[in-house]
C-alpha cells in the first residue's frame, strides 16, 4: 500500500470511527466555549455562567463564556455559525434568535438552517423599573407623567429589537404613550445607566433588575408574565394594571452550529437535562429570577 493510500484509508477509519455512537462518551476531550452574544453582567450572561460551571465539572473539562456582544446578539451567534461543528463552540442565546429575522433586512445566517437547538435552558419575565427619583410609583403613575408630557420619559432597553425593547414597544401601543426608546449593547449598561438616573425607566430581565430592587437603586412597578413572579410577589403585572392582554416572558436556548453530530447533540441535552433535575441547582436558577 503506497503511503498515500495509507493516509486515505486512516483517514476513512477516523471518520467512521468519530461517528460512532461510542464518540459521544469521549467528548469532550478538551476546553469548551460557551458563547454569549451579549456583553457580561446580564441576564444571558448569569445564565450562561450558571451552566458552563456545572457542565466543566461533570465533563473533567472546562467550559469557558466567551462574550461576543453587538447587533442584537447577531455578532455571537454569527461567530458559532461559522465555528467548527465539533460541539466545542456552544450558544447560549435568547429570544431575540427569533425576533432578529423579522427585526434586520439582511441576516447573516438562517437560524432554522445553520444552527442546531439543543435545550430550552430557562424562561424569564421581563420586569418594568423606574428610578426613585422619577416621582413613579405605579404603571399608572408612568402614563399620567407621559400623557401630560408627551415623549418627555425615556426607557431604556438591552438593544433594539431585544425582548426589552418589544416589552416597551408594546406598553406604548397598549397605553397609548409616547416613551422614547433608548436601546444599548447589552442589558449591563443599560442598568447603569438607569441605576445613575441618566434614563428614568428601565425594561430588562427580572432577574437582572432585583439585586437593584432589593438596594433601593431602581424601584419596580410591573413584571411582563401573566402571573406574578416569585421573586417579586408584591411586584403587580402589566396586565393587573390595566391592560389584561399584555403578556412578554425571555426563553434562552442552547444551541450549536448546524451538522454537529447528532451523538454530541444527545450527549450535551442529556447532560443538560441531569443538571436540570438537581434540586440545588433549581433552586440557584430561581433564586438568579430564572
């Protein structure tokens, strides 16, 4: 056998081999980044954390985030889309994966086509906040103000076309208020903003918002869902204030490039799936407003 033929049949060997179902007990075999499209401190970023702790400890490897923010989590994912699909490079991404095709004219990839679901991770309400000083205490409070200074208050948004920014959106079409959008990259700087007073009202996830509930830095006056949550059980929904068919909730999905091998798919979602039926650990989820 020439030494060509050789390399060709090994080749073939390690081809066959990769894709036996005995493949998905050795992966991983080394790091794993788990990419959050969003910058860190946010609700997909906690999440993210959450779980690439829990999965680099049952694997014997880590598995890292990698933050790759910008255009409404498009960036990141565009990154896993063209990332090998070898189940070393994972998505962690919200509902804006669903909204961003009816949002952008031009996409950079086809989510139904270059990526690969794995797992619905965790489901979350948006919460409605306001700084203490913006004289707001209630839903109606925030259209009395609007109403007599139309457009005069400003909300801010974890980016345009985000969960967020439809949750304001919608309030305004129900409302009949004039808010100004103000998005920004991410749900972090949206805070900090709002937590400085810069924007008067902020819309991002509740479990973003309740550290600075529970510090006295933004005061909140509605949850999105269409039950209260939890977390927050003296927080009235948008819905008891008024407007019975308002409802928004943020899911967040783990997903892969397209063409991963359907024996890594079913070992990462098996693997999802033990972590998610330890008690601890739902616990930690719900305590984080998961």
């Amino acid at each position: 056998m020439t030494r060509k033929a050789f390399l060709l049949c090994a080749a073939l060997a390690l081809q066959l081999l990769f894709e036996q179902p005995g493949l998905a007990q050795a992966y991983p075999a080394r790091l794993v980044r788990v990419v959050v499209p969003y910058p860190p401190g946010g609700g997909n970023d906690a999440l993210a954390r959450l779980f690439a702790q829990r999965l680099g400890e049952k694997w014997g490897e880590p598995a890292i985030v990698d933050n790759w923010p910008g255009a409404s989590g498009n960036i990141g994912a565009d990154y896993v889309v063209k990332s090998p699909a070898d189940g070393y490079t994972l998505l962690v991404m919200p509902t804006d994966l669903a909204i961003n095709p009816g949002l952008y004219r031009k996409m950079p990839y086809d989510a139904a086509k270059d990526l690969t679901p794995i797992d619905m991770m965790a489901r979350v309400p948006e919460m409605i906040a306001v700084h203490p000083s913006s004289g707001i205490g209630s839903l109606a409070d925030l259209v009395k103000q609007d109403k007599a200074r139309p457009g005069a208050l400003s909300y801010a948004s974890c980016g345009t076309g985000t969960p967020t920014h439809l949750a304001g959106e919608m309030l305004k079409s129900m409302a009949g208020i004039e808010l100004l959008h103000v998005p920004y990259k991410g749900c972090s700087p949206a805070h900090l903003d709002a937590v400085s007073g810069q924007v008067p009202i902020v819309i991002s996830t509740a479990a973003n918002l309740l550290p600075f509930i529970k510090t006295g830095k933004l005061r909140a006056i509605a949850i999105t869902s269409r039950a209260r949550s939890r977390l927050a059980p003296a927080v009235p929904t948008v819905a008891e204030q008024g407007f019975p068919d308002y409802m928004i909730e943020n899911w967040f999905g783990l997903l892969a490039p397209s063409h991963i091998p359907a024996q890594i798919v079913g070992k990462v979602s098996a693997d999802v799936a033990e972590i998610l039926a330890d008690p601890k650990f739902i616990e930690k989820l719900t305590d984080n407003g998961f």
